[in-house]
C-alpha cells in the first residue's frame, strides 16, 4: 500500500492526459451530448413551471398569486443563505443549486398538486366519504408523493454530479435548496388561497385567513419542509461516503432516510388531528427538537469537515505542493475569509476569485485522499487527485502568499516539526520567503505517476 502522495508527470501548463485535447471521449451519440442533456432538463423544468403557475394561478386568482408570490418568497433567502453557510467548507457549483432549487418549486411541486388530486379524488369516489379522503390524502398520500418528488432531484444529483455529492452536507444542502422550492410554491398556493377565502368573507388584518396561514406557515414553520427533505439527504449522504462495493449500503441507507422523512410529514400533517392543542403540541414536542438535533448534526459534520482538511493536507505539504502554513489556513474558516480579502486587497477581485478556488479544489483534494485512506476512493481516484493538484499548482502563485498570510494573522508561531511519513526523492522543498511571502516552488518531478488507486491493495 502507497503512503505518499502521487503526482503528475505532465506539464504545469500542457493538458492532462484524460482530457479534451487527448480524444479519449471519442465520438459521443447526439444524446450523450452535454448541451442536448441540459437543454432537455431545462425545457422539462420550463414546462413544468409553466404548468404549476398556471394551475396555481387558477385556484388563486391573479389577485390572490401575487399576494401569495410576495408573502411565500420572504423565508426563501433567508433558508438558502443557510444551506450556503453550511456548504462553505466545500461549496457545490451553483448549478446543482438552481437545478435542485427548479426542480422543487416546478417538476415536485407540479407531481405533487396532480397526484395529490388524483389520489383524494379517487379515495372520495371509492369510499362516499370526502371527509375522510381529505384526512387520507393529507396523512398518506401526500407525504409519500411530496417526499419522493423532492428526493428525486437528490438521486439525479447523486448519480450524474457525483464528484460534488461526496459526505452528509452535500446531501443536506441538495435537499433542503429542494425543499425550499417546494415549500415556496406550495405556500404560493396556500397563501394566495387563503387571500381569495378573506376577500370572499370579508375579513382583513390580524383575525384573517391569511395572517393566520402566514403565521403558521412562514414564521412558525418555514423549516418544516427542509426539515423532512433533509432526513433523505443525510441517506444519500451517508451512501456516498459508502465503499462503491457497499451495493446494500447504498440503497438501503437512502431509502431508510426517505420512509424518516414520509413519516415525519405525515406526523406533521396529521396535527391537526389529535385535538384541539394537537398542532401545537407535535411542533414543541417533535418539531421543534428534530430540527434543533439536525442542526447539531450539519453543524457538527462541518466542523469535522475541517478537521479533516486539517489532517489530510500536511501529506501535500511534505512532499512539496502546499507549504506548511497552508494546511492549518485551509482547515479555519476564518482564515481562507482573510486570505480572499488579503488577494482582493493587493490584487483586486479575480486573485480573490481564484484564492476562493484554491481553497475548493484543496478541500476537495483532502476529502478525496480521507476516503482513499478509508478504502472508499473509486477506482478513478488517481485521476481525479492529478486534475485537483494541477488546479492547484496553476493557482499557487497568487493562493499560497495569501493563504500564508492568513496563517501567519491568525495563529500563534509554532514550532516545525519533521512529519512522519516519508519524502520522495524529486519533490524539492519550500526554502526562502521574499516580499510579500513569495515562495520559491518546487519543479514537477520525473518519477512516473502510478496509473492505479495508490489505497487499493
């Protein structure tokens, strides 16, 4: 088994093997095409969009969809600004945020109001009953149809964004961006609604329908989708952190979180139905606690994240391509915030954009070799470590000062002391620090990258 670092043998600036330039893509079918996939997932979702405002904006009323737009979309900053804070230690592209975010407020949502019809539709012809198909549809249908809408966009992210769905964060954050789109469409409708029942009644102001829907729906519980969502995340969070051989794992873990998150909806929803105080009661009894255990948990994964970048990144530093302060600065999050506002300071905005891009690609770098070391690396892992360290190397010149700076500004000197693994001949050291902490930088070495898994025996 390796226990050092690999390394590329080709040039700083020439294209690695693997890539665009060497052909290895060969000649890809029409469908297979990057711009035909996104193409058709976009007019899926444009469709979709334009399908659920106009069912909505029919149950509403013009009036009452434009009440309910402005008063649905206050939490939603507020939510995605969360979910961003807890990805900062290793931000996914925003890509699969809009994606995720499309997906719930259009293609879930739009799953969601027909089968949901459909289903109480159905159980009121069969039964004679509509009273009690509204419960059943409220309690069982909607739970299954809403939670399993919403994990699909997960799923889509897990399977063909795999390089940004690596542990329970990514995961967490695909999953409630998901669920925040949905909950701001589904509150569209209720809120829009609840203005029609008030302009019908008459009523206005404090004792309305829709200060009271407001209430229970924006400042009571605007979590409350994200909440449950959030539970198939951790699933497929914990899956990806699972060996690729780990076939049971990876199918159960993820289905297990989705039946949590029905479960939960369907306790939600059925409040209303335990008694006068029953709504109350689930959300101070149950509510209220799960979401702050779950918040325990995002957190605490975060800061293990740091940990890991923390320990994981000295092995890069002995061999040469990050000096010694970079792997403390990259663990702290208060460090790479200084370094980026260091580069933007001396060199304006793009040193600050491609610092922001260094850290992403070192963390990224990090998680990688922790899941080699752990046996759970795929077998492109020799690949995908040679493109991170040759982002890496292309941005040293302007992320290394700035990051040693950072370094330097918040911790205390420490004394350097010999790591434990092993140097390789090649690699060349860190010597001398000029003005402005310029670094003199080790040449490629001529020893030839091992094309295996190093952490595979």
């Amino acid at each position: 088994m390796a226990t050092f670092p690999p390394y590329p043998t080709y040039p700083p600036h020439s294209p690695h093997p693997g890539g665009p330039a060497s052909g290895a893509l060969g000649h890809a079918h029409w469908w297979q095409r990057r711009w035909v996939r996104y193409g058709a997932l976009s007019t899926l979702l444009a469709l979709s969009g334009l399908v659920i405002l106009a069912l909505v904006r029919q149950q509403t009323g013009t009036e009452g969809f434009l009440v309910g737009l402005g008063l649905a979309v206050l939490p939603v900053p507020l939510l995605i600004a969360a979910f961003r804070w807890l990805d900062r230690v290793a931000p996914g592209p925003w890509r699969n945020l809009l994606f995720a975010f499309a997906w719930g407020a259009c293609a879930a949502a739009l799953i969601a109001i027909v089968a949901n019809s459909f289903a109480t539709r159905w159980i009121a012809t069969a039964t004679a009953d509509p009273s009690s198909a509204d419960t059943l549809g409220a309690t069982v249908i909607a739970p299954v149809v809403e939670e399993s809408a919403k994990a699909a966009a997960v799923l889509l992210v897990f399977l063909f964004r795999r390089r940004d769905f690596t542990g329970i964060v990514d995961g967490v954050v695909i999953a409630g961006i998901t669920a925040t789109g949905f909950a701001f469409t589904e509150n569209i409708l209720y809120l829009g609604t609840a203005f029609g029942t008030d302009q019908l009644t008459g009523d206005r102001g404090i004792a309305s329908v829709t200060a009271a829907t407001f209430f229970v729906r924006v400042i009571m519980s605007p979590f409350a989708h994200p909440l449950f969502t959030v539970l198939t995340g951790i699933g497929f969070g914990l899956a990806a952190t699972a060996a690729e051989r780990q076939h049971v794992r990876r199918l159960l873990i993820p289905l297990c979180g989705l039946l949590l998150a029905m479960g939960m909806h369907a306790m939600w929803n059925g409040s209303s139905t335990f008694g006068e105080f029953g709504f109350f009661a689930v959300y101070a009894v149950f509510m209220v606690p799960a979401f702050g255990l779950l918040t325990w948990l995002v957190i605490w994964t975060r800061q293990r994240e740091l940990r890991t970048v923390r320990e994981e990144l000295p092995a890069y530093a002995a061999a040469g391509w990050l000096t010694p302060a970079e792997p403390f600065a990259l663990g702290s999050m208060r460090a790479r915030r200084l370094a980026r506002d260091h580069a933007a300071h001396h060199f304006g905005k793009p040193a600050a954009q491609a610092v922001l891009q260094y850290e992403a690609y070192a963390t990224s770098l990090a998680f990688l070799r922790h899941r080699g070391r752990r046996g759970r690396a795929g077998a492109d892992f020799a690949v995908r470590e040679r493109e991170l360290l040759a982002e890496l190397w292309n941005r040293r010149e302007i992320a290394g000062p700035a990051l040693n700076y950072a370094a330097r500004a918040t911790a205390p000197p420490v004394p350097v002391v010999a790591p434990p693994w092993p140097g390789h001949g090649g690699y060349g050291t860190y010597g001398t620090q000029g003005a402005y902490g310029q670094q003199t930088y080790p040449t490629y070495p001529t020893t030839p990258y091992p094309a295996y898994n190093p952490y595979q025996s």
